[in-house]
C-alpha cells in the first residue's frame, strides 16, 4: 500500500473568478462563472470557463493546474526534498558544476572567464 507523503488541496490555491465568455446564453456572460487557480509554490495555473457552473469550472481548473507540466516538475522535485534525496542531488551537481567551462568572445578571440564556484 503507498504512503500518502503530502497532499496539495484547493485551500493552498489562489482562486480569481471573472464572467466567461462565448457561447452560452445570457446566464454565462453575468455571471462571474470563468475560474481562475494558481499555486504559488508551484507557480502552475489553471483556468476554466467550460461549464455556466462556478463549481464545476472550479474543479476543472484545479485538474488543469495539477496537470500542468509546471506543476508536475515542482511536484517531482518536492518528492525528492520530502524523501531527504534533494541534498543527494545538490551535492551531484555542485560537484558536476566545477567542472563547466565558460568562454566568452574578446576582441574575435575566445577567452575562458575563470570560475567562482
């Protein structure tokens, strides 16, 4: 059985609401029914307009922030730093960073920028 290691609810969300728009009679143009999510963690969004309903747009636009690749990367890194693996990580490529080479142009000739790191 997997282990629930956290969970992102609609209470951790920044909801907006605003009219829709298109096709859909009188009802969908007056009334705030478009909802907008976004997860500042993350920084994914969503937004939904599909329904006249404010509650199932909201669902909606939950589903499409979740599922935005934005939000899946932050969700992947999230794992690993909850799993103690992100120090594993920054270690790998701090060390793999001292081995980059930077070069820039001076006077038509390439010229090796010497390294902080």
């Amino acid at each position: 059985m997997k282990e629930v290691l956290f969970s992102v609810t609609a209470a951790q969300c920044t909801w907006a609401y605003t009219k829709g728009t298109g096709a859909g009679g009188q009802k969908k143009n007056k009334t705030s029914s478009a909802v907008h999510c976004s997860h500042a963690p993350s920084g994914a969004a969503g937004y939904a307009e599909d329904s006249r309903s404010q509650h199932d747009n909201r669902r909606t636009a939950f589903e499409r922030m979740v599922a935005t690749h934005k939000f899946q990367t932050w969700l992947r890194l999230e794992i690993l730093r909850r799993n103690g693996q992100m120090v594993q990580i920054d270690a790998y490529v701090e060390r793999e960073l001292r081995n980059v080479k930077i070069e820039f142009k001076q006077a038509g000739l390439w010229v090796e920028q010497p390294t902080r790191i």
